[in-house]
C-alpha cells in the first residue's frame, strides 16, 4: 500500500511525513511503515505465535519535479493544506485531479479508436465505452471514484488521479482546530482532516511522561496521528483480518464487503484455487478462549463458506485442497 504525500510549499508536507513515519532531516522522503494492530499483537500473545507480520504502507514526499508520476503509482493521496480558505483550495486541487484525468483519457481514447478501427475487438470496445463514460462523469465535475472502481480494468496503467482515494489534511495551528472540526468528514473514498502537524510532530518527539502532561496542559485527548492509520483504512475502503498459528501471526487487508475466498486469494493464489472452507472466529473469542486449541475444546468456531463476507478483526484459517 503506497499513500503519496503532495501539497503546496510550506503547506507542511514533509512535517506529515515525519510524523507518520517516524523519519527526518536528510533522511529520503520515502518509508516503509509497520502498521501495528494491537489486536494482532494479542491474538499471536495467546497463540505462542514465533513471528509477528503488520501491515506494511509505503509513504512518499516527492520532490516536486517527481509528485505527478509518483501520484499516479500511488494507491491513495495525502493532500495537506495551510491556508486562510482551506475549503477553496481543496475544491481547487480537486478540480486539477479531474482535469489531469480528461486530458488523460481523451488522449487514451483518441488511441484506443485508432487501434479499434484496426482491429474490431471486444476488449477495445469495452476500454472505448468506459472511457467514453468516465469523461461523462468528469464533465459532471464528479470524481471517477464515484462511479468506478479502482480495479477496473479497462484503465489499468492510466494513473487515474480522481479514482484513487485522498485525505485532505488541513494544517493549522492548535487553537484553531476546535472551530475547524465541522470540515472533518471521512467517508468511502475521500476525508478531510483538521491537524496542528507542529504540534503533534512534538509531542509525538517528546516521552510518555512528558507527552502526558502536555496534553493534559493543552486539553488534548489524543493525537490523531495515532488514529491516522485507521482514517487511512477507512478511506481506502479497507478491513483487516488475521491469519494465526505457531509459526506466524499476520494482518492482511481486504476490500471491506470481500469474502472468505477474496481473503483466501491474499493469502496465496493456491489456497484461493483449493478452498473448502474458512474457519472463522473474531479476534476477541480468539483471545477469551486462548487460542485455536481452547476455540476448538469450546467448540465455538464457525465453518463457512466462500462466499462469507469477512468482518473487519476476523481470524481466519482456510482449509483448502493442496
């Protein structure tokens, strides 16, 4: 999972990717973060599990000449914003997203119809309908993620910006954060998320100790730095699930509505191939019964099939034929 990080000179970029990656000064904007679950962690506790793997998400601050083509790569953008109207620029970016996206297709369009003229294919005819559609789409002023979604095939390789998932970060100081909390919205594909990057990149510096009182100086219940990852999930459309044994404790994610089977294809192509069944319990009847040997004495794991729809905090074990 790659987020991009872009946005307007002294907007406070990089000071965001400190905080989200832990790295600074002359160190390259570019990190691969462990997205630690504690639940992860208290699933392989009760298990005896030898190894524990998080999830991993790449953060990026491009340089500038470098910000377009790694957008393009990325699976989400982290927009930050500092400035007196923050909603205007906000509106501003969006509309770019969208316009870079028309010069994109009408280009690829006016390829795609020279080819087709070439060679009558069902699969160009497809790419030519979803494009003709999308550039509807965008001449409405709505982002192609409404309407499609990123795995579509027909734009495979595009880049399209206004299909990817984006956090709009503002960036202001702390005691304007209270009166600018009515922006935040998190929703399928988009959020906006009001932050005094300075200050929590401080306090985030600072020990427990230290970090304690001065959030209780300031009346700060938590950093939303924290939260970020889960802000991250629920924009991307995203659940977590778990795979435990002796040897490994893993979190994987999946697209939320998945199934068993889509879980079955994350794991390993092979397993999706030979499902049977999923054994399924949530992550804390896995800790209460003190693992898959107190789950089993209980009896209280479910058997399902491959079309169940994965919760987020799942423990899985597929059964599958080798």
């Amino acid at each position: 999972m790659k987020l991009v990080i872009f946005g307007q000179p002294q907007a406070g970029k990089t000071t965001l990717f400190e905080i989200l990656t832990g790295l600074g000064g002359k160190e390259k904007h570019l990190a691969v973060v462990k997205a630690k679950d504690p639940r992860l962690e208290e699933v392989a506790r009760v298990e005896g599990s030898g190894k524990i793997t998080h999830i991993h998400i790449s953060f990026v601050d491009p340089s500038t000449k470098e910000t377009l083509n790694e957008m393009r790569t990325g699976d989400g953008l982290l927009h930050v914003v500092r400035e007196d109207d923050p909603l205007s620029r906000i509106a501003r970016v969006e509309k770019e997203l969208l316009e870079r996206d028309r010069e994109t297709l009408e280009g690829t369009l006016q390829r795609s119809k020279k080819e087709f003229s070439k060679r009558k294919t069902r699969k160009l005819e497809r790419k030519i309908k979803a494009i003709e559609k999308a550039l509807e789409v965008l001449s409405e002023g709505r982002p192609l993620r409404e309407v499609f979604s990123r795995e579509e095939e027909e734009f495979s390789g595009l880049g399209l910006l206004s299909l990817k998932p984006i956090i709009h970060v503002i960036n202001t100081k702390f005691e304007e954060t209270s009166s600018l909390k009515n922006l935040e919205v998190t929703s399928k594909g988009r959020a906006v998320v009001v932050m005094d990057l300075l200050t929590e990149k401080e306090l985030l510096q600072s020990d427990e100790e230290e970090r304690n009182l001065l959030m209780e100086e300031f009346g700060i219940e938590e950093l939303r730095a924290e939260k970020f990852v889960n802000i991250i999930y629920n924009t991307l459309d995203l659940l977590v699930f778990f795979t435990v044994g002796k040897k490994e404790a893993r979190a994987w994610t999946l697209k939320k509505g998945g199934t068993a089977l889509d879980a079955a294809g994350k794991i390993h192509t092979d397993i999706a191939r030979g499902f049977i069944r999923a054994e399924v319990v949530s992550w804390e009847e896995f800790v209460q019964a003190g693992g898959w040997s107190g789950l089993h004495r209980a009896g209280k794991i479910r058997m399902e099939g491959k079309e169940y729809k994965v919760k987020d905090g799942d423990v899985l074990n597929i059964r599958f034929n080798k």
